[in-house]
C-alpha cells in the first residue's frame, strides 16, 4: 500500500521552486526588521536571556561568514562546526550553506557521551576546516591531540567573524544538486555515516514538513531545544523559518534537560502566536514527569499548535501521560502530533497533524510477527501490540515493500517501509555500496507508482486506512523458534514488571545460538527505588515470568545495570546494537557489581 504524491511544485522544475538559502536574502529584503532567529541562554542567566536576530541581521552574518569561510577552503570543502549551540551555530550553517563548503553539523567535543561519534563523523568527513569558538578552543585542540584524527588547514572563531565582510560577497548560483551539508546519523545500528545532504532536498523537506504540520495559522513561531548537529532539530529549527521568513526561538539541549519545564515556558511565553515544537518521544515522557500542578501553574499553552513527537517507537503511555499532565494548562487534545522521519530522508517523512488526538490500535501480537495486521478490542490486553499512527506523507511517496520480492505490500500487510521523493538523498558521504544498498530500491512490479529509486528505511511498517504505522527496526528483529518478535513489545513488558526498572531505558537484543536465537534483556535500574531495598534476583524473576507469559519465550539472559548504561543514539532512541556489543564486551555497569562493592 503506498501513501502519498509528489507535489509539482516540489520536483526539479516545478513553479516557484528556488532553493531554500536565497530566501534569506528575500526575507531580508521584504521584512528586514522581523525577528528570524532568537536564541535564548540560560548558562549566564537562569531567567533565559534572549538574543534576536533580524532577517538583515541574519542576512548579513551568513555573508560575512561566507567570505571568511571562502578565504581558507573552497567549494566542495568540508567545515567541521564543533562549537556550542547558539546564534553563531545557526549563523555558520547559513553561512556555509551561502559559500558552497559543504558544512559538517557536529559540536564542542566537551558535549558529554558523544565522544565517539564525534570521532567516526569527524574522520569520515575529512574538513578543511573547523568552525568554534574561543571558549570551545581548549576542547578542539585536546580533540586533535588526542585522537588520530585529520588535521584542518584552519580553526575559524565564529563570534569573531567580522561582519562588514559582508558586503565582499557576490550571490552565486546554488544548484538543488550541489550538497549543503553532511548529516550523520545516531549510529543506533552500524558506525555514524554520512548522509549527503542537498539544497534540494533542504527545499523540499522544509516545505513537506510546512505543510505536513498544516500551519495555515497566523503568526506561527517555533520553538525549540533540539540539538542541531541532530537532523530534526536542525531542519525544524534552521530551515522552517526560511520557507516563509518566521521566527525560530531555540535554546540548547543542555538547558532542556537541566530543566524540562523551560520548553513548556518558552512555548507559554508567545501569547497570540500559533507554536510549533518538535522532540522525541523521550522528552515528552521527561516533561510529563516532572511537570507537576505548582510547575505548570500560571501557564498557559493554548496556543501551542503542534507538538511533533518524531522519535522510535511512539509510546502510547506518552501519549496519555503528556496529555493528562499538561491538560490544566490548555493543552489541547489535538495538538500532539505522532510522526516518522529519519536522516536519509532529510527528516521528515509523515505526520498526524490534524488538530485530532492521537490515533491509536490495538494488534494482534501473534498475527503481527507473521506479517498480518489484525485488529483487536481492548488497549493493552493480553497478546495485543499497541501501534501509535504516524500519519501520512505530504510532497512523497510511501510505500510498504516485501524486502525480499521488492512486492509492494496491500493495504494490512507488514512490510518494509520505502520512501520515494525529492527529500530522499542522493547516497552517503564516500560510500557507494552502502549508497546503493540504501538509496537503490527498485520495485519489482511498480503499477502506477516509481520503479525507483526508492529510499529503503530498514524499518517495518504498514498501512491501516490511509496511515503509516512503524512497526519496528529490520535490524532488531528478535527471532526465535521461527517467530519475530519486536524489541520495543519486549522492552515494554520487563520495564512494567518490577516498580525497580526505569522507564524507557530497556534494550532487547538477541544472541546467535545453536538452534535458534537467544533473548537478552538489559534494564537500567529506577533511581527511585533505593539501593538499600533492591532486590535483584526479586528483579530477574518478575521480569522473566513476564517475558514468558506475555510472550512465550525465555530470556536466556537478564542484566540489571545502574542508571545511563544503556546505550543511546543522539536523537534519544535506544541503541540496542551498541548495548548489545557492551554486553559482550562485559562493560556494561551492572547493578550487581555495585552491590557487591558496598558490602
């Protein structure tokens, strides 16, 4: 079943299509005093302090940065940002979007529990250049001192950058095929790769997601704590303002997680807009917890528009718990917004953004690991599956493929989850057996739609009445005795066993054994429960007996580890491939060894 179309005025040709960088210059033109892009820092000042800049202003920082950039690499060149996120972040994503040098969104390498990622993108990508800032400066050179890492030919200080370089700078052409960026991804499965990113596709992705959110509204702001080196909170944050010249406020992850309830203070704050905001699952669940009647009192959210909750999976307990938590606020009913996007496909991919609750169903488990949707009565019954509805694409073509025929897949039928449209990208950075493994698909009977190339997510899915349900990675499958099993079922069942597993910080893996594969279950322990009152064994058993009357499987093995020793990607998913490998390494901190140390 495929879903979707592509809009004329989105493919190479089409009406009115300019890439989205020279509408900085048009916004700067026609609304020179608007605010474009607030940043607001709550390092020096716990209050937040804001810092604006106009669409002239921001006009005028991405040309000087363009000139400065184009004095020390030419086009096609990388630049490293590994600086701290605020305005001069922003500025020299646009700035180097303006010069032709292919920017490279990472960070300061003092950003705590990246260190490796930072180090496999940084390698791959091979920059001429790197763009921080003098405070970030210590942090780069002990990066390059302690790591075998390629050396740049210069170090660029953003907040140095002289702004009257900006009249030097002649427009040139930008083409919809030249590559703006190189996003790498979270590494949930294989090493971080570099997605190759186009003006093209930044064109059409901002406009998808526009009109995905349907925010034919007045006044629309975003608002956002999204890390930019991450490719929602990048696309969300830089590219949407551009597409009809709005207002992005945004701070830092840090700042977010130090204290959940700014987000909720920063969308209350914009009285007579219609907010947009975007996170991942796991936010929602943070914020839902700590967003207490004292915390939220006083704040108003009624005008929060849209909430896209992006991340993998969707949880339903999310859902409600958000919605009953922020309810006496003005939350509305119809504001969260479950989606699906990744980084090959720019980000944005469907959405349910239809002023409607979320739309869920209840499966049936057994039916669903044999490829079958089948509907059942009754949220959370015995040997039922919970699937969140993501919606639908705007401007692309999803369809649901049998992996192994290329077959598209009828309406009901589990499937991989193929995406084809002008947000797809071109292949990863240096890497073309993996390009064509990924952006290659063909589809083996097409009928009316593409042949290819299709975009293959590796994710399960299927369509149930004209919307996307993700069903879970390929790469995770868990099988045994011939039977798939999800991950995120499994995960679901141990953290709901014993009061002593933490929420969302569970990963399900299997290991090759003699006959079939062998189930794993690593859970971090619940700081709430104290050590002192900790039973592991008691632990173990609950969650055994729960894997194995809810599923009809034993786990050959249970790990109970202290809190953060799960792995996870940057976007906040559960890195079980990485879990997976710590596990066999023996270095995952177990809860165990603690114990025994304090005796």
């Amino acid at each position: 079943m495929a879903l979707g179309s592509l809009l004329p005025d989105l493919l190479p040709g089409g009406s009115g299509r300019t890439p989205l960088i020279e509408r900085i210059a048009r916004w700067a033109r026609e609304k020179p005093d608007a605010p474009a892009y607030t940043f607001v820092d709550y390092s020096a000042d716990p209050s937040g302090a804001h810092t604006t800049l106009s669409w002239a202003e921001t006009d005028r920082h991405a040309r000087a940065t363009a000139v400065t950039l184009r004095r020390v690499t030419g086009p096609g060149e990388r630049a490293a940002l590994l600086l701290p996120q605020t305005l001069d972040y922003m500025m020299t994503m646009l700035g180097a979007m303006y010069a032709h040098v292919i920017a490279v969104p990472l960070f300061s390498p003092d950003l705590p529990g990246h260190a490796d990622r930072l180090i496999g993108a940084y390698t791959d990508a091979e920059p001429a250049v790197i763009v921080t800032t003098r405070n970030a400066l210590p942090h780069v050179e002990k990066f390059l001192a302690d790591h075998d890492v390629p050396r740049p030919k210069e170090i660029v200080f953003a907040e140095e950058i002289d702004l009257a370089l900006a009249g030097q700078w002649e427009d040139e052409p930008v083409a919809f095929d030249d590559l703006a960026y190189l996003q790498y991804t979270s590494g949930s499965t294989r090493r971080p790769a570099g997605v190759e990113i186009t003006h093209g596709n930044v064109t059409a992705n901002a406009a998808q997601l526009w009109a995905g959110w349907a925010p034919d509204r007045p006044n629309p702001e975003l608002v956002s704590w999204l890390p930019l080196f991450h490719d929602m909170g990048l696309i969300a944050t830089m590219a949407l303002p551009l597409v009809r010249g709005d207002h992005a406020i945004y701070t830092d992850p840090v700042s977010f997680i130090m204290n959940p309830m700014r987000w909720l203070q920063l969308i209350a704050s914009r009285p007579g807009k219609n907010v947009y905001t975007a996170g991942p699952n796991f936010a929602y669940e943070y914020v839902a917890s700590m967003a207490s009647p004292e915390k939220i009192a006083g704040l108003d959210l009624s005008g929060l528009t849209t909430c896209l909750n992006g991340a993998e999976p969707i949880r339903t307990s999310t859902l409600s718990t958000f919605a009953e938590a922020l309810a006496p606020a003005g939350l509305r009913p119809g504001a969260q917004a479950p989606g699906y996007g990744l980084a090959e496909a720019t980000v944005f991919v469907t959405a349910a953004a239809e002023d409607a609750p979320p739309k869920v169903i209840s499966a049936d488990r057994d039916a669903l690991t044999q490829g079958e949707l089948r509907l059942r009565d009754g949220d959370g019954d015995e040997g039922t599956s919970a699937l969140v509805s993501c919606g639908h694409p705007s401007g692309q073509i999803v369809a649901i493929v049998d992996p192994e025929t290329r077959v598209e897949q009828p309406d009901g039928r589990v499937g991989e989850i193929w995406v084809h449209g002008p947000n797809t990208a071109p292949g990863y950075w240096r890497n073309s057996e993996r390009s064509q493994e990924t952006f290659g698909g063909v589809l083996a009977e097409p009928g009316d739609l593409p042949s290819g190339p299709w975009m293959k997510t590796g994710d399960y899915g299927v369509v149930h009445e004209g919307e996307l349900y993700v069903t879970g990675r390929i790469k995770d499958l868990i099988i045994v005795d011939g039977r798939n099993h999800y991950p995120q079922d499994i995960e679901v069942t141990a953290q709901e066993a014993h009061p002593a597993i933490r929420p969302d910080h569970v990963a399900a893996f299997a290991l090759t054994g003699e006959e079939t594969e062998r189930l794993v279950v690593v859970a971090e322990r619940n700081r709430r429960v104290p050590l002192g009152r900790l039973d592991v064994d008691e632990v173990e058993s609950a969650v055994r007996g729960a894997i194995t009357i809810e599923h009809e499987m034993s786990v050959h093995d249970f790990v109970l580890i202290e809190p953060g020793g799960v792995s996870r990607t940057s976007s906040g998913k559960i890195a079980r491939a990485a879990t997976r490998r710590r596990y066999l390494d023996g270095a995952l901190p177990t809860t165990a060894a603690r114990l025994a140390a304090r005796r």
